[in-house]
C-alpha cells in the first residue's frame, strides 16, 4: 500500500472508530432539546469559528428551510456567525471574545437553546457565550472534540468527538447535525420529508 493510500485508510478508519465511539444518548438529547423549542416556539442559536462556523451555517439553514418546509411551525434558528457588520463592529470595538456574547445579550430568553461549537472546546467567544446562557437558565449544547475543553464541562448535552483531530471533530459535528435533521423531520412529518418540489425532481 503505497503512502497516500494509508493516509486515506487512516483517516478514514479514524472518523469510522470515532462515529462508533458517539454517545448516542446524547444525540437523543439533543433531538429532544430542539423539539422542544419547537414546539413552544422558542429560538435556537448556533456559533462557532473557522470550520464551526461554517457548520453552524449549515445546520442552521437545513433547520430553517429542510427541516420547516411545508409545515405551518417552522423552527426558529439562528447563526451567530452570518452578521458580518455585527461581528466585525463588535471584534473592532469590544473584543473577538465577545463576538457572540454582545448578540446573545440583545435576543435570548428562557427556553431557548444555545449550541456552541469549538472542536478543541476551548475557544473562549465560544465558552464566554455558553457560560451567559448558563447563568440565564438557558439550556446549552456543545459540540465539541479532543478531551471536550471547557465546554464539554460547562454544557447541560455535549456532541463529544473524542479523536485528537480537528477535521475528524468537524465531520463527526455535521454528521451528527444531519441525524438531529433527518430525526426531527422523521418525528414531525413521519413519511413526509419532502423539502420541495424543485428538490425532489433533481432526484429523478
């Protein structure tokens, strides 16, 4: 086996001992956590940096539009990340630390949810955001990987990718995003996962 093929092999082989290695008990909760906000209309607010951020965009927009398409309730979901003016004024004047704590301060109230995303679970926007939620009662998520770093301590649910790896903590992160998706879909509508009429006829 030449050397890039068992580059390929080992990281594959990683992300599949690490999907294994995933407390299911955990995702449940987490579905039950974003049902819940649904149901009694409350918001979900999901952040992180870098690749996080990206995927907070992401699961963001498979909330907003994949998961509520065609239904009269839909998910109120927002990305921290996604406001560049806000972001930007608040780095330049404040700090970056507080990036997401400033946004949190003008929106959440009780019964909404907060995820954070950080895969060493140290960044400090994101602890420093997470720590406000807590002490306003507002449930916490996080998402994160190596040893789980302050947030996996601080969250009430914690998605802990546990390889020593960051890419492997991002993929494990979305992965994990899609399950909590394709299950609250599967929950609300049963048989019905439809997510537009353009979607379904790219699929014929």
């Amino acid at each position: 086996m030449n050397d890039t093929r068992l580059t390929i092999e080992n990281y594959l082989s990683l992300v599949k001992d690490t999907i294994d290695q995933l407390n299911r008990e955990q995702i449940e909760k987490v579905i039950e956590s974003f049902l819940r906000a649904y149901h009694s209309g409350n918001t979900i607010y999901i952040f992180g940096n870098g690749g996080s951020a990206a995927s907070a965009t992401h699961a963001t927009g498979d909330l907003v539009k994949g998961a509520s398409f065609g239904m009269e309730k839909r998910f109120r979901v927002m990305s921290l990340v996604d406001n560049l003016p806000a972001l930007m004024a608040i780095a330049n004047d404040i700090s970056y630390d507080d990036i997401f704590i400033e946004q949190l301060k003008n929106f959440i109230k009780p019964g909404d949810v907060v995820v954070g995303i950080s895969g060493s679970g140290n960044s400090t926007n994101v602890v420093k955001a997470m720590q406000y939620a807590k002490d306003k009662g507002v449930q916490t998520i996080a998402f994160c990987g190596y040893t789980g770093g302050k947030i996996k301590s601080l969250a009430d649910i914690s998605i802990h990718s546990v390889a020593m790896d960051m890419e492997v903590a991002e993929d494990i992160h979305m992965i994990v995003f899609n399950v909590i998706k394709k299950e609250v879909m599967r929950r609300l509508r049963g048989s019905n996962t439809s997510m537009g009429t353009t979607y379904d006829e790219r699929l014929r």
